[in-house]
C-alpha cells in the first residue's frame, strides 16, 4: 500500500501544482488586460470545493486532479473555441443589453487579437518561466557541478576506437554543444543513434575533431534496470573529476535559462528524428512513465541512509528537478498547433490577424474533434511505450508463454 502511495501522491501533487502554474499564467495575462473570468478550476470534473471572490471569480477544486481550467465570462465551454460571427454579435447584443456597451470589452472574445494572443500564449510560458526558476533554485542551493566526462576504457563492441578516440580523451564539445558534465554527454550521444556526429575532445591540451556513429543499444539507466529504453551509445567508459562551485542568484538564473533550453532542445531533437525517419517514437512517455520515474525517485529517496532532515532535503531537489522537467513537456506539449491546445488557439488567432477573417465555426468544430482523436491516440501510444519501458507487456506476454 506504501509503495503504491509512494508512486501516485507524489506524481497527482506535482502534476497539479504544474498546471495550477500553466493556468495562473492565463489567469494572470486576463486579468492584467482586465479580462472577466468566470471560473479558475484546479482539476476536472465534478466540483468538490468552490468560492467566489470580490472580482466574481469562482475558484474550485475538481475531483480529477490531472489537468485543470480557466473558464472567461462568456464561454460557452472551456476550449475557448472562437464563436461564429452571428453567435459573437447576438452575445455583444446580449452584454449590451444587460450590463451596458461599456461591459462588452471587458470579455475575452471582444479582446483585440494581440490581447487574446497573451493570455493564451502565457499559459505555456509561464511553464518554462516556471522549469526556469526551478532550475535556478537548485543550481543556487547545491552550486554548479561540472565533470567533462574523460575516457577510461573501451568496452566491448565499441564504435569509438575506429572513429579515433583514445583513453584520456576530455569531450568538450558534441555536434556543436558544448559539454560540461557526463549528462550532457549521455543526453546528447542517446538522440544520435546510428548518425555520423562531429565530436571535439581535448588531448595533450590540443583540440581534436572526429565524427562518431554511435550504434543503437540498450541505454544503461541506474536504478531502471528492468526498462528497455534503446538509444545511441559509442561503447566506452567515462569518468572525471567533479568540481563543485557555489554560484550567485545571477549565475544561477543563468544556468536555469541554460538548462531548460537543453532540455526544451532535446525534446526538438528528438521530435524532429522521429518525423524524419532517424526514431521510431518508442520513447514518447506519458502519465504512467512519469509517475513510475516520481515513484521511483520516491523510493530511493527513501531507502538513504543518512538522518532524516537529508532525506527530506534530497527528496525536494528530486521533486524539484522533476517538476522542471515535467513542466517544460507541458509547455512544449501545449504550443503544438493542435485545436484542442493552446498552440492550437494560437493558430486561429494568428490565421485571424492575417486574413482579417475569423476560421469558421464549422472548421474549428471539425479540427477540434479531429484533434480529440488526435490527442486520445497520442496518449494511448504514450500508455502502450510507458508499459513496454518498464517491462510490463513482456512480464505478462512471459505469463501466457
């Protein structure tokens, strides 16, 4: 029971205070431009706690806690979805009539574009502002730790030797990122499988070029033995000495910046492999993947020796660093131009402010339900690589065997 606690509160915390974030940013952006919200809700659902405060807004928590909604004065659903011509001046009529001409700019479709292009935009945004601070606080609370990974040995099969690398060599850059510990480099060489990469290494204090192709096997994950995740590797053991500098809120706001771009590059890279062929996707994750990567931080966390008050520190930087990480896949995730996300809102408006003419309503419905499917069908293909990750369809393919 314990261990199953471990694995889904964790995740259903983090994941709320995520899109509670992404939804202040809308919030924010629309109350800034003194737009009137109806509605802020922290989950979907059946309303289980609500109140309205001074402004008219209802906040409420809802019984599903994986997602949540800023619902305008005027919607006639949560999508925000632009309303037809004739539905727009019949609601402009309607306000008019009830609260006064003054009232009518007060509502979100009555915003100018560039106005409802913010508050939309501000939801994603406010995602990376958020992986950005997160970063910044742990880089700021344990110092910046750089170990450019140096080769030990080669191992067996490596692909390295032959491309001329040789023990003692110190990477300094890999197709063109600079390396400034042993993740960067694992990170980038695992979305280069079976690519001819420009590698830079220092030797003897010089600097030498060489073009590697790493071959395509299981990656080695600690912790993470019975997960089958395959990516690019070049067969050799790495090490260096770590240094360890404590840094000041600038240099660590810097380094936040610096590492949610990585990441927010290494999600591009990778999309951009599977559309062009180089990927299958097999490493697309979702909701299960996640909560077993929060479970099992939560686990390890746990089973430290060390007293108390550093286990609970430990486990905070944990949390911290999988909020980050999370949080830039749901902004990324909702800047796509699907109409069922923010990225797909923002198309509209975009289209919008070069035709001069809103997209029909009839459009906008059959894109939205197309994206419904679109959406259902990513997910499940997420769920069917999350199971297959961790050896779930092979522990029960091995049950019918």
């Amino acid at each position: 029971m314990l261990s199953v606690i471990a694995y889904i509160v964790p995740f259903l915390v983090i994941i709320s205070l995520i899109v509670t974030f992404h939804e202040l940013g809308h919030f924010s952006v629309a109350r800034l431009f003194r737009t009137r919200v109806e509605r802020f809700s922290v989950g979907f659902g059946k309303i289980l706690l609500r109140k309205k405060d001074r402004h008219g807004v209802e906040w409420c928590l809802s019984a599903l806690p994986l997602g949540g909604y800023v619902k305008f004065a005027g919607d006639e659903n949560i999508t925000s979805m632009m309303p037809s011509a004739e539905d727009l001046e019949a609601s402009r009529i309607a306000i008019t009539a009830r609260e006064g001409a003054e009232a009518v700019k007060d509502y979100y479709h009555f915003k100018p574009l560039w106005q409802k292009f913010l508050i939309i935009l501000a939801g994603p945004a406010a995602n990376f502002v958020l992986a950005i601070a997160l970063f910044s606080v742990i880089t700021f609370a344990v110092g910046e730790q750089i170990s450019r990974p140096t080769i030990l040995s080669f191992l067996p099969g490596n692909v390295g030797e032959s491309a001329g690398l040789k023990v003692g060599d110190t990477f300094v850059r890999v197709d063109g990122h600079e390396i400034r510990n042993s993740e960067d480099f694992i990170v980038l060489i695992a979305l280069r499988a079976e690519t001819p990469t420009p590698v830079e290494v220092e030797r003897n204090h010089r600097i030498v070029s060489l073009t590697v192709t790493p071959k395509r096997a299981l990656l080695n994950m600690p912790g993470r033995d019975n997960e089958t995740i395959k990516g690019g590797v070049i067969g050799i053991a790495i090490g260096g000495d770590v240094i360890s500098r404590p840094v000041n809120p600038w240099e660590a706001l810097v380094i936040g910046n610096t590492k949610t771009w990585q990441v927010l590059d290494t999600n591009l890279t990778y999309i951009s492999r599977i559309f062009t062929g180089k990927e299958s996707g097999n490493q697309i994750g979702g909701i299960v993947g996640m909560a077993k990567t929060t479970g099992d931080a939560t686990m390890a966390a746990a089973q430290v020796e060390a007293p108390l008050w550093q286990v609970i520190a430990g486990m905070v930087l944990t949390y911290l660093h999988l909020m980050a990480y999370i949080s830039i896949a749901v902004g990324f995730l909702n800047l796509l131009p699907i109409p069922a996300l923010d990225g797909g809102h923002l198309a509209f408006i975009l289209w919008q402010g070069v035709t001069r003419k809103p997209v029909s309503a009839g459009f906008q419905n059959a894109a939205f339900r197309i994206a419904i499917v679109l959406v259902i069908g990513l997910m499940l293909f997420a769920f069917w690589n999350d199971i297959n990750n961790i050896g779930l369809t092979k522990f029960i393919g091995g049950l019918f065997s």
